[in-house]
C-alpha cells in the first residue's frame, strides 16, 4: 500500500473522499480536525494535529483500530 498524505482527503481502503465531521480550534493555525470516510460502508477516520498551519500527525483508524499507512 502506498504511502497516503493526508492532503489527498482520500480514503486509503475505499478510495472515497474523507469529509469533515469535527473541530477543535485553538487559534490560526492551530487545531485538531477529525475527518470520515464519505461511503457509508466504510468505517474509515482520521484525526490530524495541525500545528502553527502544518499538519504534524495524522492517526488513521478503521473503526477501532488504528492502521499505519
Ligand atoms: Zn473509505
């Protein structure tokens, strides 16, 4: 499996479009995002850490497990 960057907002498994399901803003630039998989079959997430305006981690999960990608 190649390598996902999460800048490709693309599901890893199903290849459907993550969308934005919740936020945690801190200030500009900073704040942690979670993410779903679009395809109601899928139980694809994603958290990521954005830190002054990068993203520093994303943690992808399938369900209750955490893949490394
Ligand atoms: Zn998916």
């Amino acid at each position: 499996m190649p390598r996902y960057y999460f800048i490709n907002k693309e599901c890893p498994k199903c290849h459907s479009k993550m969308i934005p399901d919740d936020r945690d803003y801190n200030f500009d630039g900073c704040q942690d995002e979670w993410y779903v998989c679009e395809n109601e079959n899928c139980e694809v997430s994603a958290f990521v850490k954005v830190r002054y305006g990068k993203i520093c981690r994303v943690i992808w999960r399938d369900g209750e497990t955490t893949i490394s990608l």
